[in-house]
C-alpha cells in the first residue's frame, strides 16, 4: 500500500518561497526511511539533510514539490489564508502523483489538526484517507523525508537569494526573529525605499519595517 507523507519549510519567514513536499513509499519499505535517519528536518544539521537529500530522492516511490514565491503568496492572500493557500498546493501535488497512495500523512498547521484534512480534500481529484496531525514530521517517518526533501529545497533558494543580493549583506535566514535578516531589510529599504523581490510584502515584519522606513523619511 502506498502512503504519503506531506510537510513545508519556510512558511513563516519574511524572505524567501514557502516550499511543500510530498513523498510517497510503499507502507512497508517506510521502515527503511528510519534505517536511513529520516527525522524533522528542524533536528539534523545542514550537512546531515543535504546528505540525505540525494538518498531519499532514490528510496521513494515517487515525491513532488511547490515553491510559492512571495508575489504569489501576496496576491493570493489578498483573497485567501496561508491555511488554504497550503491546502490547495498540496491538493495539486497529491492530484499530480501519477501512483496515488491511499493514505496520506500531514504535519497539519491548523489549531484543529482535522480541519486542515478537510480543506484537503477540497482540492483533490480522488479520496484517500488524509491523517491531519501537530508534529507529524516527528512522529511519521514518510513526513521527515518530506520535510528534509522541502527544507533542502528552501535553503538551496536562500543560497541563490543570498548570491543575487549579496552587494547589500547577509540576508541571513529569512526568517525576522534572524538579526541578519533584519539587517539586510533594513538597509534594502533604506538605498531603495522599497522592499526585494525576495521579500513577502505582506508580512508583518515587512509591514513594520517599511512603515518605520516611511515615519523616519517623514521626520
């Protein structure tokens, strides 16, 4: 029987895609992915994933993946949540699989683990049986080789990020509580009075920043 495992990496940041993975095995070689160290990608260093990276790719049945850049996930927030922006992409990753597994396993991002599963199947083309749950990447072996899969593939980005806009510093991680990253908005916005193109406009972090870029230029 097939299963799937679902996860993202880099859904909260202020720099950078959201990237959604799924991975599909056969229930019983999932055994293999724990022989092999598959766990959350938040716990294994950096060289440990990329290690792992190539390894997974060749012991899974099947896997896709989504980048969401941030234009899209602007404009798709002005009418929908991330929730249901998430939902919808793995929806079309799961529709995509060319062996559908019956059984699909998420890291679920929804309070109500359940309602997330729900607005799943919204978007799917058939009905396997969606387990929707808080920590699923610790917890389901075929979830940490999604989340190594996503995560790998987000950094990788952040690597071409970081070349591309390297004349204005470190942009750090991506995410705002990384000084780094902070930093390199900061100044961006400073020379441009204007966010990158790397950077998710609407963002809390980028909200306050460019306001306080606007109040000191009014000052």
């Amino acid at each position: 029987m097939l299963i799937a495992g679902v996860d993202e990496a880099g859904r909260g940041p202020a720099i950078g895609p959201m990237v959604l993975a799924v991975a599909v095995i056969d229930s019983e070689g999932e055994h293999s992915l724990l022989e092999l160290g598959a766990r959350d990608s938040k716990v294994i260093p950096v060289e440990e994933r990329e290690r792992l990276y190539p390894i997974l790719q060749s012991t899974l049945s099947a896997y896709q993946t989504v980048h969401i850049n941030p234009e899209e996930l602007d404009t798709l927030m002005d009418h929908i949540s991330l929730n249901e922006i998430e939902a919808m992409k793995i929806g079309s990753m799961l529709n995509q699989l060319s062996q559908k597994p019956k059984v699909v396993f998420v890291d679920s991002p929804d309070p109500t683990a359940d309602n997330f599963a729900r607005r799943i199947y919204n978007y799917l083309s058939y009905k396997p049986k969606i387990i929707a749950e808080h920590k699923a990447d610790v917890n389901y072996p075929i979830v940490s080789a999604a989340s190594i899969i996503a995560k790998v593939q987000r950094d990788s980005v952040i690597k071409e990020l970081q070349a591309a806009f390297s004349v204005f510093g470190d942009i750090g991680s991506g995410y705002s509580h990384d000084e780094r990253t902070i930093t390199f908005l900061q100044k961006y916005l400073k020379l441009h009075n204007a966010l990158p193109s790397c950077a998710r406009k609407k963002w809390e972090t980028n909200v306050r920043l460019t306001n306080a870029r606007w109040q000191t230029k009014l000052t």
